[in-house]
C-alpha cells in the first residue's frame, strides 16, 4: 500500500511527463512549419527561429528524464532522494540553450558585418504568418507548462516554461525582422537573429543561475521559512525556537530547527513534543520533505522567541 507522499509522488511525475509529451508534440510540428516557411519566406530570422523550435523539442526530452530520475525512492547510494537530478536536467537545459542562442547570434553578426545589405533577400508573406503564429503557440505553452510546474514545484519542468517564453521572444523578434526586410530594410533580418540570441541567452543565465542556487544548499524562500517557524511556536509546550535553517534541495526542503522547552520534562515528552513538530511541519508544508528537530532546555536558549519569530 502506498503512502500519500508516495501517490502524490507519483501523480506529479505523471503530469510532468504528459505535459512534456505535448510540448515535444507540438515543437515537432512547429519547427517543420517554421522551416518551412523559413525556406519558401527566404528568412534566416525564420530558420534561426525554428532551430531554437527543434531545441525545444530535444530539451523537453531531457527534461522527462530529469522527472523520471528525481522521482526514484532513497536508496543506499542516494540515502537523501534524487531529486537534484531535476536541478541536473535544467542545467543542461540551460547550457544547451546558451549555445543555440550563441549560434543564432553569430550567424546574425555575420550577415551584418558582411555588410552586402543589398545581396540580402527580402523575406515572404509566409515567414511573417509563421513569426505571428509561433508567438501565439509558444505563449500558450509557456502559460500550459508554468502552471503545471507551479502547481507540482518541479524546476525542470518551470525551465521548459521559460523556454517557450524564449521561443516566444523569439518570434517577437523575427516578426520585427521580416516586417522591417519586406518595408525596404533587409538588414532588419539579420539584426532580429541577433536580438533573439540576446533573449535566449538571458532565459539559460537565468535557468542556470537558479539550477546552481538549488544544488548549493541555497536557503528556501523567507515566507516558507516564516511559515516553518510559525508552526513550530503553535505548538504546545514550545516556549521558544532557537535555530531555524532551511536548504532547497531540488524541488524540496530540508528543515533543522532546535526548539526550546522546560528543562524538567522528561525525555519521552521532549520527544513527543519534537515528533508532534515534525508531523505538524511535513503536513503543512508539503514541499518539506523532511524535517530534524533537536530540543535545547530552556535555561540554555535565548536566542529566539514567539516575540521575534518570522511572520507567517
């Protein structure tokens, strides 16, 4: 019989890898319109983005193996879960990501400083028509896949967000560019290449930099914090917490509070007491995964009390 954590566990691996399925669906699809129209348009702006498409599709597939790794149970090698594999898979994800933008961007330089602008050829209608309906696609899945990250806490999954965001910016950017080629400015083509490669790098500093902050025993957010040290003061016979530290550790949160309590009770009640703690923790914030409380006598703590606790 499965525990709740455990169906839980599994349910949002489950939407994880359905929402990944349909983003790699629909990038497939996108990226053959894009060459396509890039191709019949005459617009390298169009081709640079259905790369950044095809990206897409091949880092979604990191991403599902990202989730299905991060989901296997402790074992004896990795007694603390595996879900840094998320954090493993979003720093792919962003290098990856870095070098499709630095790719794009160089060859838009190139085009500029060549500068034959007249050689250039003028984009079609169909390539505007693709940038316009890209941009429409990649927001709405940007929106999809945020709110299915959001609601499972998977970093991964919020990477993949951010970069259809990119992918969005993408096509703002080759829609300005072949608009501007087809008004008599062909340079405006080449110059969008190198405004999306600006865009997509930003989106892989960004999913890099919070990767990294979660593999390094980054602190959770104040509020979650506050919260913790909220619940622990609820709790009868706490007269006052003395440590309070937290660390992000993939899409979860380690806790290890020190609590202060009548120096006369006994041991089995000064256990009971910090059990009641971490029940009443693990059920309320069910992005802590576990939590490890240590008891202090009150003579010897007066570091911090109900009166100077973090809000909740």
């Amino acid at each position: 019989m499965k525990t709740k954590k455990e169906r839980k566990k599994r349910t949002n691996e489950q939407i994880a890898v359905t929402v990944s399925c349909v983003s790699i669906g629909i990038n497939l699809a996108l990226t053959a319109f894009k060459f396509f129209a890039g191709i019949a348009g005459r617009s390298g702006a169009m081709l640079s983005d259905a790369l950044h498409s095809a990206s897409d599709a091949f880092t979604t597939v990191i991403v599902i193996i990202g989730v299905k790794l991060s989901a296997k149970e402790s074992d004896k090698e990795h007694p603390y879960g595996h879900e840094r594999f998320e954090c493993v898979a979003a720093l792919i994800l962003s290098v990856i990501l870095g070098l499709v933008g630095l790719g794009i961007g160089y060859a838009g330089v190139m085009k500029i400083i060549a500068g034959d602008y007249e050689s250039l050829t003028v984009p079609g209608t169909i390539a505007l028509a693709a940038a316009i309906a890209s941009l429409f696609v990649k927001e709405a899945m940007y929106w999809y896949t945020r709110i299915a990250a959001k609601k499972i806490n998977s970093g991964a999954l919020m990477a993949d967000a951010w970069h259809h965001r990119s992918d969005a910016l993408s096509s703002v950017g080759s829609f300005i560019g072949i608009l501007g080629a087809m008004l008599g400015y062909p340079i405006m083509d080449p110059l969008a290449s190198v405004i999306i490669c600006v865009f997509i790098i930003k989106v892989a500093v960004d999913i890099f930099c919070d990767a990294v902050g979660k593999m390094t025993d980054k602190a959770s957010d104040e509020e979650t914090t506050g919260r913790i040290g909220a619940i622990v003061l609820e709790q009868e016979d706490v007269l006052g917490v003395d440590v309070l530290k937290t660390r992000v550790f993939g899409d979860k949160i380690y806790a290890d509070i020190e609590i202060r309590v009548d120096g006369e009770v006994t041991l089995r009640a000064s256990h009971a007491i910090a059990q009641r703690i971490h029940d009443a923790i693990e059920q309320q914030c069910p992005n802590v995964k576990h939590c490890m409380v240590h008891v202090n006598p009150a003579e010897r703590a007066e570091s911090f009390d109900r009166k100077t606790a973090p809000a909740p």
